[in-house]
C-alpha cells in the first residue's frame, strides 16, 4: 500500500503541509500501482495509466489521491479500505463522484466538461 503523504517538520518544529497533495510522483505512483495490477502487458499499462490520467483531468487533487488509493486498495486487498462502498466493479467516474461527495468538494470547483460527463453517473 502506498502511504498518504504527511507533512513536513521545518527547522523550528512546526509542521508545513505539501502542497499541491498529491504531488504529481505520487500520483503517477499510484496510477502505476493500478495499472500494474490491471495488466501484466507493458503497452497495454501504459494505455491504461494514459486513460486513467484523462479519466481524472480537472479532479482536484485532493479528490484524485482518495480515488486512487481507495482504487489500490479495492484491486490488493493490501490495507484498510477506505470506502467501503466501492470495490473492483466501481468506474472510474463512480470512484469520483464518491470522493467529491465523501470531501465536500462542490461540483462547481469542477471544469463544465467534468461536471457533464459525471452528471447521471450513479454511486454503486
């Protein structure tokens, strides 16, 4: 399972939050941890990790770490689950539009593209 990023101790002692979380190494980190249970085939991981990126164009990143850990997780088994409400049947956009709601994140923080494609989309 891959770790959710923490914050930072600065010198003084008080602790920074990273930006921008999930820094895209982890996201490409996780998305690699998808693909790799998805597909023993290196052209065909590489056009998953490409749709997947797409997939999740315009989510804001907060939701996009939620989505893909709770996706590893679904795929290994390796953790606690942290939505049980999903498993390896659950889309990709269904993925999504859990985490935007479990977050709070309003659908207008999302581009009208991303909100079109989600709109109809039923959580399972």
């Amino acid at each position: 399972m891959v770790p959710a990023p923490t914050g930072e101790t600065t010198g003084s002692g008080s602790t920074t939050s990273r930006t921008a979380e999930p820094a895209a190494a982890n996201r490409d980190e996780l998305i690699a941890g998808v693909v790799r249970v998805l597909s023993n085939d290196a052209d065909e991981r590489s056009a998953l990790a490409r749709d997947v990126r797409a997939g999740l164009s315009g989510v804001p990143d907060q939701a996009v770490a939620a989505v893909l850990r709770d996706w590893l997780i679904d795929l290994t088994g390796d953790g606690a689950d942290p939505d049980q409400g999903t498993d390896v049947t659950t889309s990709l956009d269904q993925r999504i539009v859990r985490q935007l709601s479990r977050l709070g994140i309003p659908e207008s923080r999302l581009n009208q593209a991303l909100r079109e494609r989600l709109r109809g989309v039923r959580q399972p």
